[in-house]
C-alpha cells in the first residue's frame, strides 16, 4: 500500500514524498509561499520505476495546489514537461514564467 506524504520544515520547504510499506521510493521536492507552490525536483527510486509513482505524486501535489488556492512554479523538467504535455489539464494553476 502507497501513502503519499507531504512533509515540510518550518520554512515551508520539503517534499511529499511516497512511501510503501513504510520505505519511502519516490518524492516531490518543493517550496511554498503564499500563494505559489515550486517544485524542483521529481526522483523515484529505480527499484520503484515504471510503476506509475511519479504521476501519482503529480497528482497528489496538484490535488494539494487546487485546495490551497496555489499556483504551481514547475522548475522540475517531469513537472514541466507534464504541464506543457498536458496544457488544459494544468492551465488553472501553470504559474508561467514571463
């Protein structure tokens, strides 16, 4: 069973990270600030890939994102490269860089 963490410190920097059976195999790295969630770097471990984790951690940080009214700064190329794949899935809350 995969659980999905969002874990951050007291300057709002962290990662939700995805664990299964308690070993963590995949995580998001980000920041947030009001009104802006930035996400820098999306690993999964290479025993956990092709498993479909890193969608699921897109997925989770977008649930995220759309309950807290943020907008999304995708440094991360996955991210990144999802968001331009995929623009009407993600344009309400693509911050895009000008």
């Amino acid at each position: 069973m995969e659980t999905i963490k969002l874990e951050l410190d007291e300057k709002k920097h962290g990662a939700f990270n995805l664990y299964v059976d308690d070993k963590k195999l995949g995580e998001m790295t980000v920041s947030i600030k009001p009104g802006l969630l930035t996400v820098y770097h999306t690993g999964v471990e290479p025993e956990a890939e092709g498993r479909g984790y890193a969608k699921k951690l897109l997925d989770e940080m977008t649930s995220y994102v759309r309950a807290n009214n943020l907008m999304v700064l995708p440094l991360c190329p996955y991210v990144h490269a999802q968001f331009k794949r995929h623009p009407d899935e993600y344009q309400d809350i693509w911050k895009k860089q000008s």
